[in-house]
C-alpha cells in the first residue's frame, strides 16, 4: 500500500524553501490553528525601528513642549501653533494636518471630547479641564505616535481618577504583552481595570500598527478576549492608546466638523498613547 504523504501546510504569506526560524515555526503553527498572524511586511527591519525610534524621540520632545506651555487661559490653537512649529523646526511634519482632511497639526480633546478634537481659537482651557494631547510625527519618512493627559490646574477628585486610571490602563496593556501573545491578551486585562475602578472602554475606536504608515495593521482592541486578534512577534510596531470614559462607552461623531469623537452621555474622557516595539523581552516604549 502507497503511504499517502500527509501534505504540510506551509503558507505564513507565501513562506519560500529556506529553511525555518524559530519564528516562522511559531507563526506557522498558529497560522494552522486558524489565528490572525502578522503580514512580513509588518515585522520591521533593523533600519526601519532606528527610523521610527528616531521620530518617537521627536514626538516625545514636542509632547514635553506642550507639557511646558500649558496653562489655564490658552486656546487649544496655541497648542496646535507650538507643535506645528516645533515639530517643523525640528525637521519633522505632523502627521495629522491634511491626513483624511484633518484641518490641524495635532488633536486636542477636553473633558468630555473621548479624541480627534480639533484645535479652535475660542478654546480656552479652564482650571479644572483635562485634556488629551496627541501628537504624531513623521520623522524621514517614519511615523511615532503618542497622546498625554493635562490637567489644567487642579481637577474634581473623580476627573483626576479617570485620568490616573486611564494611565494605569495602558501601563496594565503594556505589561500584559509578550512575545507571541495576541492582541486581545492585552484588551482583556485593559478592560478588566477599567471596569473594576467602574469605568467603560470606548469600543469604537482602537490602536493599530504604525511605522511606516500613521495607521497600520494590526488593529489594537482595548477590550475582548483572551487569545483574540493578531499573533504579536518581535518586530512589530504598534500602539495602545485605551479611550476610557466615566460613564457609558458609547461615542457619537459631532456632525458639524465630522471629527470630534464625543461621549454620548457627555461625561469626561481619558487617554493615554504610546508607540510600541515588540521585542524579545516584551514592549519597548519608542515614544519616552
Ligand atoms: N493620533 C490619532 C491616533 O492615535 C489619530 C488622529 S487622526 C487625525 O491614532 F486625523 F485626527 F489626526
Ligand atoms: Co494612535
Ligand atoms: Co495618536
């Protein structure tokens, strides 16, 4: 009797003869039980993570410039004229103005803005606001992305947790990542502290991969299940950025600018980003 050969499912995107590395057993393996894995294109090269390091570095610089001229009595567009000439004067370009038709150089999100806000003149922050940052910059060609939380002077005692929480969040989604976790290991554990400090995760928007683009693959859920979503391996770049509210997760899109994410109940809002490198060992914050 003729053995039939049981035939080898090698695919991971097309992998050539070459022998196998570590790495490609393992995505191989998990791509034969059914899981989402990594594109090759989205496993950066040596070059490529000294680029985006090097734009993370200038993002981090042009956070620490806002961090240092905000105050109660500035307008959300003064934010925007000091990242925009920052970020310029210092060789990069901000990746929001002109993306999609975003009308500014940076997303500025008070109280119960959940993100995307958009800067305006007749802004003027007020003792007790919090508002979200977020800056991106292409730096040569590469891309970092990283949002803060500012309270303007002093805030209620419940707008200061949501903000504490909203950090814990992602520094909770940070440790909760490996190597060759999935992506939903790290949304499990968001949600879960979230929910036990008694606040939602906004579901409509998430993080993503970044780079070589403002938004790659994978999409970074800062809820679900355990073992959900993409395989994460060394190499690859992404963000997590938890969108926490104080009260339901439910969000509405103003229609008037077609940008400015809000809370539908119109409770305060908080998020924290960084950009990410998976490495051996776990995730390395580019944007420090
Ligand atoms: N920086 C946001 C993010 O974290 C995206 C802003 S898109 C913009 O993904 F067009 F509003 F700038
Ligand atoms: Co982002
Ligand atoms: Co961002």
């Amino acid at each position: 009797m003729i053995q039939k050969k049981k035939k080898i499912k090698r695919n991971w995107h097309t992998l050539q003869g070459q022998p196998l590395t570590e790495m490609d057993k393992i995505i191989l393996d998990w791509q034969n039980k059914g899981k989402l894995v990594p594109k090759r294109e989205l496993i950066k090269s040596k070059e490529q993570i000294e680029g985006i390091k090097r734009a993370g570095v200038l993002n981090t610089a042009v956070l620490d410039e806002v961090q240092r001229i905000i105050a109660p009595g500035i307008s959300t567009e003064e934010i925007n004229t000091v990242v925009h000439e920052f970020t310029v004067s210092h060789g990069g370009i901000p990746a929001p103005l002109n993306y999609e038709g975003f009308p500014k150089s940076v997303c500025t999100s008070l109280n119960e803005v959940v993100c995307h806000g958009i800067p305006d003149p007749d802004e003027i922050l007020e003792e007790g606001d919090i508002i979200n940052v977020d800056c991106t910059t292409i730096l040569d060609g590469f891309f970092a992305d990283a949002s803060r939380m500012f309270v303007i002077g002093k805030t209620t005692p419940q707008k200061q947790k949501l903000v504490d929480v909203a950090k814990e969040c992602l520094e909770i989604g940070m440790k909760a990542a490996h190597p060759y976790c999935f992506v939903g290991d790290i949304g499990y554990e968001i949600a879960k502290h979230a929910h036990k400090n008694g606040f939602s995760v906004v579901r409509d928007l998430c993080g993503h991969g970044v780079g070589l683009e403002f938004h790659e693959e994978p999409d970074v859920l800062h809820y679900g299940k355990k073992g959900s979503g993409m395989l994460l391996v060394p190499g690859m770049v992404f963000t997590i950025e938890p969108m926490i509210n104080m009260g339901d997760w439910h969000v509405f899109i103003d229609e008037d600018d077609g940008w400015t994410v809000v809370s539908e109940d119109e409770l305060p809002s908080a998020q924290w980003e960084h950009t990410f490198l998976m490495t051996e060992s776990g995730l390395e914050i580019l944007t420090y």
